[in-house]
C-alpha cells in the first residue's frame, strides 16, 4: 500500500527517513553561510549574502513523466515513495521537507566571455541536502520551479522539451562514464509558459514542467567571482572553507557531517584546493571531448567546482565529425564554444576564477602553475584516450586477457592526429567511425575491404573517391601494421574498443522526437531512451535502429541541429 502523508513538512525527521528514505544531515551547507535579510521574491540586487529564501510557485497540475530508479536508489528513496502523490508533490515545489527552507543561491559569471554581473539561480530552487546511500551529502534542486530575486527578467519557469533534453541527457551522460548532475524526476506543472525558441519575434505558448537535479553541489565559478567583483572577501573566505570542509578532494566523506572537523585554512589549502579542480575539469574536457559532446554554452556561471557537467541547454553531439560545430544558434557567428575550443575555454573560466581567488590567495605563480598543469593534463589524457578508442592503449591492453602490448610502440603522434582532419574531410560520423574501426583489421588490406566497415559512418560515401579515398586508405594502413596478426589478440582489441567507443548517444534527433511525443501526451519514449542509455556500450540488437548517423531530415530541423538558450 503507498504510504500516505498529511504534510511533509511536518513529520519529524525519523519519521521521514521511516516513510521515505530520506536522510537530512545534522547540518546543512549553508547553515554558517549569510543570507539575504530580504524576504521579498521579486528579482533585484543582492548583496553581502550567499543566498535567498525563496518558495517554489505552485505547480497547478502536477503530473508525473518519469522518474529515475538509480537516483532514487542513490538517495535512498523507498519505491513506495516515488510512486506516491506526495513524491510528485514535493518534487514539483508544492510540498517541502521538514526543518527546510528552499532557496536560492547568488553568482555572477562570464557570458559569451563578457562579465555579466549578477546572476544567480533565477530558476533553480534548492530544496536541502540529504545523505547518498555512501554517506555523501548530496543537494536536491528544482529547475524550473518559479521566480527567485535572481530571476532578473525571466519568469523562473522551464518548459517541457529543454526539461526533457536535461532530464535525458544527465543520465545519458553518467552512463557514458562522464561526471555530470543526476536527474531524479521530470515532471509536468500543468502551467503555460511562454517562450520565443530562437529570440526571433516568435514567441508561442508551451506547456511547463519542473526537473529534479541532485549534485554535491550546485556552486560555480561564478559564486566566487560575484564575491571578488564586490570585494566580499570574507564570505569568499566562508565559502571556499566551507567547501574544503564539505566537498574535499580525493577523501571519503564521513556518515555525517558533524564527524568532519572544519580546521584554519589557509591559501595553501585554497591554492591546493585550486589545483585539484584544474585537475578534474581536464578530466572532464578529455571525457567530453571523446565521445564529442557539445556543451554549447561554457559560461563560467556554468562551470562546477566539482568538475561534473551542469545545466544542459543548448547542447548537442557530433554527428558528421566537425571541429567548429556549435549547436549554439547564439554562438553561431562567433562559435567561441565550439567542440575544438571547449578544453581552452576551460582554462580561461579557470584563469577568471584565478584571478577572483589572488586577492586572498595573493600567490600569482600558484595559480599559474595550476593553470599550466590543466593543460599538461589534458594533453596527457587526450593522448591516452585517443589511444583507447584506436585500442593501441596499453592501459586498454593490460585489461584485456591475451592482447598483446608490444605492437603499439613506436607510433607517431602526427599519425593519431592527423585522424582528425581525415574525419573531417571524409564526414564521417565520429561514433559510428569509431566503432566501426574495430573491425578492421589485417585480414582486409585491399582498399574496399579496409574502407567497407567504416562507410555506414560516411555521410557522404559517393565522394570518398581520389585523394580524400587515398589519405585515409594510408591512415587504415599504418593503422593496420600497429595491430595484433593473431586472430585471438584481434579480438580481444575489438573488445577493448568497444568498451570506451560508445555505440549509442543520445542524438538530438532522437530527443526531439521524444518532446515531440510528450508534447501530445505520450511518454513513451521518453522511457525507452531510459533504457537505451543506460548501456551505451552494448549491443543492445533491440535498438539497433539506432545505430545509425543522423537522418537528412534532421540535418536543419529545430531542436535537431538548431537550438538556442531559450527554456
């Protein structure tokens, strides 16, 4: 029987975690920290404040989409509750949990490479922390789910197709092995909410909807760079112990809060703290950067101290392999956030937020020498990836029983990174070409048998003919002399390949077919696509159908190619 609650907000906290499942923490992060005195909800200037009370507008209609059983598992929800009135309730704003109060957090950031002063959450309401299944606070936010005093000019609220392509993609890419926010829930609010898709003088009615992210955190660069801007150095000061106490890398978090004793920090421990964020956004950069996604939108008010992706707006994936793609229609003529400049617009967020820690850290060669290991780390890890998905990784190579090591010494790099241009010049589909080229092998060395595998990647394999057919026939063949003759190794590499090339993404294609579905009150695929991403390395003959490159009639659709900021 599903339990049934009066008011969330009144049971006790051993009753909640009774009912529930949830765990609220002894403490909570931004207990210590100021608040804004305030209490009036309507959009204007904060300050001396690291956040603001705010209550979640009242979904009219709530109506529950789907939610995820790994997130809730994550956060130790009991089924019963997720499939309850009162999970819908509380995860759409209208109901809160006990000794809570929601609020909303302020930042700044870089716009386009712009200052843009205040910020903040206009639209992302937190809701509290609670304690993960390992012990590890982890805070629940609301998107979409009302005005806050940072709203500035927008209404606070998020229409269904951009919480569709969050909700999905967040989970797509945990899958894929790539540190991101979690989606728990998508829900729709029973609200219209009145957008102009591409700020063009177009604006049209849709319906409203609400997602329920979970992260560690929420902060950005941007809540540091707000305090610097407005020489608010001692609560920067609160803020980054409060991190090293809460969110420090490299260490197990205790069972609770109380059992983390705060300690004196000073800059060593701020640069230190610095550093190992350079470290985890190039890991981050490399991870992107693989399986080609396009974040589109690298604002530093968009960039996580914990090195995981966050907000997912215009976004997209390579398809026909192009370095300058930018699913962006707002960064379309600059294309500053294009695919190949996304690692260096890393570094330059972490260069600004640099300088918003030197006036407290005051130690200029740190912070430089963190900056300069980002980009020594992020060559070193581009490299090895690109070995792991060619399977010339002896990392790949030591997991993998009977594949021989030795055959992939000597190598030049030139050679690896010509590929990129070769990709591009042949439009090649990067996911397909990627696991298609576990099939070559030495067994096929005559041109049509090398090129046969990889022209279900070509978008245009009428014109893979004369010197762009000869290139990469060339590449296949130095490629080919790298690898195993004995047909066990051979095999065992076409594993090792297949375990880091993904078979699946989540094609804007297939998400917008999915909102299109939604829209006229069908779900369905929206759970399908649940199913498919949580193996995207598998087989899975059961969605064969989509193992292929994008369709021609995607190719300049709305919310297939095009997209902008607007949601």
């Amino acid at each position: 029987m599903t339990p049934s609650f009066k008011s969330l907000s009144s049971l006790t906290r051993s009753d909640l975690k009774a009912l529930t499942g949830l765990t609220l923490p002894d403490d909570q992060f931004i207990q210590g920290l100021p608040c804004d005195p305030v209490s009036e909800n309507s959009a204007r200037h904060v300050e001396k404040a690291y956040y603001s009370h705010v209550t979640p507008a009242t979904a009219p209609k709530p109506q529950l989409i789907a939610y995820t059983d790994e997130v809730a598992e994550l956060l130790q929800l009991r089924s019963a509750f997720c499939d309850s009135d009162e999970f819908v309730e509380l995860l759409s704003g209208n109901r809160s949990l006990p000794n809570l109060s929601p609020y909303a957090t302020r930042y700044g950031g870089h716009q386009f490479g712009h200052w843009a002063g205040q910020l903040g959450d206009g639209r992302a309401i937190n809701l509290g922390d609670v304690m993960g299944c390992e012990g590890q606070p982890l805070a629940i936010q609301l998107k979409g789910a009302g005005p806050t005093p940072y709203a500035r000019r927008g209404d606070g609220f998020a229409v269904l197709r951009s919480s569709i392509r969050e909700f999905l993609c967040s989970e797509a890419m945990h899958h894929l092995g790539i540190p991101t926010t979690r989606a728990l829930s998508l829900i729709k609010t029973g609200r219209t909410v009145v957008r102009d898709m591409f700020y063009d003088g177009h604006p049209k009615a849709e319906q409203g909807a609400v997602v329920c992210r979970v992260a560690p955190s929420f902060i950005r660069f941007g809540h540091f760079q707000i305090l610097a801007a407005n020489r608010e150095f001692t609560l920067m000061r609160q803020l980054l112990d409060k991190c090293l106490t809460w969110y420090p890398f490299n260490a197990t978090f205790n069972a609770t809060i109380n059992a983390v004793q705060a300690r004196a920090y000073d800059s060593h421990d701020y640069i230190e703290w610095f550093t190992q964020l350079c470290r985890v956004t190039a890991e981050l950069m490399v991870k992107w950067m693989s399986v080609g996604f396009v974040h589109g939108v690298m604002n530093t008010d968009n960039m996580s101290i914990h090195g995981i992706t966050i907000d997912y707006g215009p976004y997209g994936w390579l398809d026909q392999y192009d370095p300058q793609r930018t699913p962006n229609t707002t960064d379309a003529e600059m294309g500053r956030y294009a695919y190949q400049h996304q690692p260096s617009i890393a570094q330059w967020n972490l260069a600004q937020l640099a300088n918003a820690l030197y006036p407290i850290v005051q130690d200029a060669d740190a912070l430089n020498d963190a900056l300069n290991h980002y980009t020594a780390l992020f060559e070193q890890g581009w490299q090895a990836i690109c070995e792991k998905k060619l399977g010339l990784s002896s990392t790949v190579a030591s997991h993998s029983e009977g594949y021989s090591e030795s055959y992939s010494e000597g190598y030049s790099v030139e050679w690896l990174q010509s590929l990129w241009g070769l990709l591009d010049d042949t439009a090649m589909d990067m996911t397909l070409f990627f696991r298609q080229l576990s099939q070559v092998s030495r067994v096929s060395e005559c041109a049509t048998a090398l090129l046969q595998p990889l022209l279900k990647a070509c978008y245009q394999p009428e014109r893979l003919i004369g010197l762009k057919k000869d290139r990469l026939v060339d590449w296949l063949r130095t490629y080919l002399s790298y690898l195993p003759s004995d047909k066990a190794q051979d095999e065992a590499r076409k594993s090792a390949m297949n375990a880091v090339n993904p078979k699946y993404i989540l094609r804007n294609y297939m998400v917008q077919s999915a909102i299109e579905e939604a829209e006229q009150g069908s779900f369905d695929q929206i759970d399908s696509f649940l199913k498919l991403i949580r193996k995207p390395y598998d087989e899975q003959p059961e969605y064969q159908h989509f193992y292929q490159k994008r369709p021609e009639w995607a190719r300049n659709k709305p919310g297939c190619s095009a997209l902008s900021c607007s949601s």
